[in-house]
C-alpha cells in the first residue's frame, strides 16, 4: 500500500521558502491529525518569516488553522473523521507557575509546531489543543478564532461598559476585530487609520466614527466627539512607540490603553508620569491568549457576534504563500488567507 504524502511549505531559514513532501503525520494515543483548509497569515508569521523574530530554522509557519479531522489517536473518542475543527497550536504545559495560574498564554514550557505549522496539508495535535465546530461554521470564518482570541484577552482588560467611547488605533484586520468586540461589550467606536479603504470597511462594521489622523487631527477629532472628556478606553494596535505617546492624552479621566501591536524594532516611550498620575489612567499590554480566550472567540465567531470572514482581501493557494508574506508587509487590502485544501479539507 502507497504511503499517503502532504505537501509543506518548508522555511529552511529566513526568507526561504520551498514546497516540500513528507508522510501524512500519524497520531499518537491522546493526537487528533487535521487536514487544513484554510490558515491565515499572521504579520507573526511575516516577522519570523523575514529575520525578525527570534524563533528556530529551519520549520514549516502558519497557527491561524481550519481544517476537518483526518485521524485520531487511541484514546481520543470525542471527535470523528471528517468533524470540522479548528486548532491551537501552542502546546502549553500546564503545570507551570503561569499555568496554573490562569495566564497559560505565558506558559514557561510551551511546545510550538515547528515542523507541522498550518502551511501544510496536516498538522497533528493534542486533543486539548482542538476546538470543534458547529456543522454551519464557516471554515474560513473559523480560522480567524486564534487572533481574535488575542483580541479578546485585550478587550477583556479594558473594563468596557456600555455607553463607554472606545479608540481603535489601526484597523486593519487586529483592529477590526477589537473594534466589533468594543461594540459587542456596548462601547461607541472611534476608528482611525491612515488608509482610507479601511476606514471604509470600519464604518461598514459599526464604527461610530471614523478618521483618517493623516488629514485630521485624531487629538481635537476626540476631544470634539466626546465633548472634550476623551475615550474611556484605547487599543494602539500598530506597533509603534509614538502611536502610544500620542494616544494617552487622549484619553478620559480613569482612562485605560491597551498596547495590542508588538513593537518592532525595539523602542522606549517617553511618558509623562504626570499624565497617568492625575489622569489615573491603566496603561497595559496584553500577548497571546489562553485556552478560554479562545473559546470565548470561537463564540463570537459561530454566533455571529464578529464578522471575521468578510475581512478576508486575499485567497491563494499554498504555493503562493510568499506572494502573501509580500502582500501582508506591504499593508495591502486585510486578511491574506491561504486556501491550503479549501472546501475539500
């Protein structure tokens, strides 16, 4: 009997990228082995990709997956061939200080899927680490659930109340995202952007209002809108040090601002202490997300709560996966989706 074969899109090191085949992965006792459908490019992936993040080479990328089960170990019995899911792939310990104490998205010994990333037909995984899906899911919505559950940590930290106003630095697809979860936890919704086309898809998403900082000054834009008290709450999700400076002052009395975006290169900001002082602002940061994150996002995906699909710009195939690398750096149109199988997953 023929061994089945997957392709891989294998990153010897940065900036290499080739089609490779290998055995279909087998599972072990507690595995579940998916075949994927869709993954999404995460600006992560597009950082290691290009040099910039301190991760190991050679390894196959992509963690933002869907896809339908293909095989499960001995002792998995919940699941069937053929059940959409959609995965995590970070293994966490779960026994470690962080583990246990809630925040397993800083797990000290997490197992990352260095030669079965989502830029393949298979991945294999730990039954914990597999979400199941309603039959009427989209797959393509669904595989949006790893960044919104990174949305959803932030939202979660800003204390949102309705009647709340809430800023949104940067709409692209993050942005978009914590934009629809403001709303969903009955904030008003500033978006600003320097691209007008996602100031579009922002207004067509709810936002209340929208601002291009390029042409208006973002600062009297807040001030005029809230009638000079500022937003109760702000996410900078574009990482930039000065994004953050600027946007501080602009908040309310017991403000708070989530810095979602990593910074890159490194950078310091220049605060004035003051500021949080009198302003009794919370300033946090917020990184990954736990188990319950993502359960939390793969709600608001299935009940409709978040549109995820329609933020997808871009659908190509596996071999062109550096063309989406390029397209994703560039900052052009938003999600730049794999269709890894597709429909035939």
């Amino acid at each position: 009997m023929n061994e089945q074969m997957m392709r891989q899109m294998w990153s010897e090191e940065p900036g290499q990228l080739e089609v490779r085949t290998r055995p279909v992965f087998e599972p072990g006792p507690d595995d579940v082995v998916i075949k994927v459908a869709y993954t999404g490019i995460c600006p992560w992936d597009v950082r290691a990709f290009t040099g910039k993040s301190s991760v190991a080479f050679p390894r196959v990328l992509g963690h933002e997956s869907s896809g339908r089960v293909a095989a499960v170990g001995e002792n998995v019995h919940d699941l069937e061939v053929g059940q959409p899911v959609v995965a995590d792939f970070i293994v966490k310990c779960g026994v470690c200080r962080a583990c246990r104490r809630g925040r397993s998205n800083r797990c000290r010994n997490p197992k990352f899927q260095q030669f079965g990333g989502g830029y393949g037909d298979y991945v294999r995984l730990p039954r914990r680490n597999i979400y199941p899906l309603r039959s009427a899911t989209s797959l393509k919505a669904a595989a949006f659930m790893e960044p919104l559950a990174c949305v959803w940590r932030g939202q979660s930290m800003l204390n949102i109340e309705p009647g709340d106003v809430a800023l949104i630095a940067g709409v692209g697809p993050i942005g978009l995202m914590h934009m629809q979860v403001a709303r969903a936890f009955g904030a008003q919704v500033i978006a600003s952007d320097l691209i007008d086309s996602r100031l579009d898809k922002a207004r067509a998403l709810g936002a209340d209002w929208t601002v291009n900082p390029g042409e208006t000054d973002l600062a009297a834009f807040v001030k005029e809108v809230t009638d000079g008290w500022g937003v109760d709450a702000a996410v900078v999700a574009v990482g930039s040090a000065r994004l953050v400076e600027q946007t501080l002052p602009m908040l309310a009395p017991g403000g708070r601002l989530n810095i979602f975006a990593g910074i890159y290169p490194r950078d310091e900001l220049r605060i004035d202490p003051n500021l949080i002082h009198y302003g009794e602002y919370v300033l946090t940061g917020s990184a990954d997300s736990t188990p319950e994150d993502m359960q939390r996002a793969l709600d608001l995906i299935q009940s409709g709560q978040v549109d995820t699909e329609s933020l997808i710009s871009h659908l190509l195939p596996l071999e062109e996966l550096g063309k989406g690398f390029e397209i994703v750096q560039n900052a052009q149109g938003l999600k730049v989706m794999i269709e890894v199988n597709g429909a035939d997953a």
